[in-house]
C-alpha cells in the first residue's frame, strides 16, 4: 500500500508544481498586457483571469490536496516512531507547510488580478515563478537524502541557487529592454 500512495504523491507533487509554475507565468503575461492597446489589453486581461481561475481551482487545489492526502497517508502507515526519529521529514513538513501558504497567496494574487489590482511587476512576478523552484531543490534533497542530508550547506546552496537565479533573471530583463531577446 504505501508504495502506490509513494506513487501518486509524485505524481500529485508534478502537478502541483506544473500547476503553480505555469499559474504565476500567467501572472507575468496579465500585467504584460496592461501595455497592450485597447481592445487587446481587455481581451487579454479578461481570457487571463480566467484561466488563471481555472489552472488554481482545477490543477493546482487538487494536486496540492492529493499530494497531502498521499503524504500523510505515508506518514500514518510508517508510524510516530519513524516519524519521531526521521527529523528530515520534520523539515519536508515544514517547507510543505510553506509551500501551501504560497499556495493560497498565489489564490489572493488571482483575485486580485481579476479585480484589476495589479500589486506587482512582471518583473516581481518572473521572481515570484521562482520561489516554486526553491521548495523543489530543497524538498527533493530531504526526500531523497533523508538523515544524510547536511543541513547548513544545504541551506547554503539552496540560497546561493536562489541568487543565481535572482541575478539570472536580472540579466534577463537588461537584455529584453534592449531588445536582444
């Protein structure tokens, strides 16, 4: 039992992070289009709130419940014994935990787009696509290090990579806003 709910807590996992990337892509493209000239701007606006609407409500919540429901499946079936001594799973927990909040943040920023507030940059956006890739660097080192895993260099590294990608994404925007891509 517990390696087919190991099974498709992956394949939750996938969506749930395909869901939440291409969602704040989408983000990136509904403020783009404020630049637009009307109709355009009103036509992109409109079709952008709505699948931002669908891809949360019908990718993203699911494949975030499933893979909760699959995890704690786990979790239940190993016991609080393995539990209490697998402190890595204390620290996956976490970062899940914070990984649903950004979650539900990215529920407001759907709302509040569809409204018209637009409370940030694409640019702001571009980063905000990032935090996802994160939580996936730092959740699969503990899920497949287990014990093993050192936590301070981990630590480390995942900022250093979210540096990397920071100053990646600002090279991006000098060379797009001189017309180099």
């Amino acid at each position: 039992m517990i390696l087919y709910l190991k099974a498709f807590h992956i394949v939750g996992f996938v969506a749930w992070f395909a869901g939440l990337f291409y969602l704040v892509r989408m983000f990136v493209y509904h403020v783009e289009a404020q630049d637009k000239p009307q109709p355009d701007r009103a036509i992109l606006t409109k079709q952008f709130a709505l699948m931002e609407g669908r891809v949360y409500t019908i990718i993203c919540n699911p494949a975030m419940m499933f893979t909760w429901t699959c995890g704690l499946g786990m979790l239940y079936l190993n016991g609080w014994e393995w539990f209490s001594v697998n402190t890595w799973m204390h620290f996956k927990l976490l970062l899940l935990g914070l990984l649903t909040a950004y979650h539900i943040w990215c529920k407001r920023i759907v709302a509040q787009l569809a409204a018209g507030n637009f409370q940030f940059s694409s640019f702001q956006f571009r980063l905000l696509n990032e935090v996802p890739t994160l939580f996936l660097l730092s959740i699969s080192l503990l899920a497949v290090l287990k014990n093993n895993l050192h936590f301070l260099y981990s630590f480390l590294g995942v900022m250093a990579f979210g540096f990397t990608l920071y100053f990646a994404a600002k090279a991006y925007k000098r060379a797009r806003n001189k017309g180099k891509v």
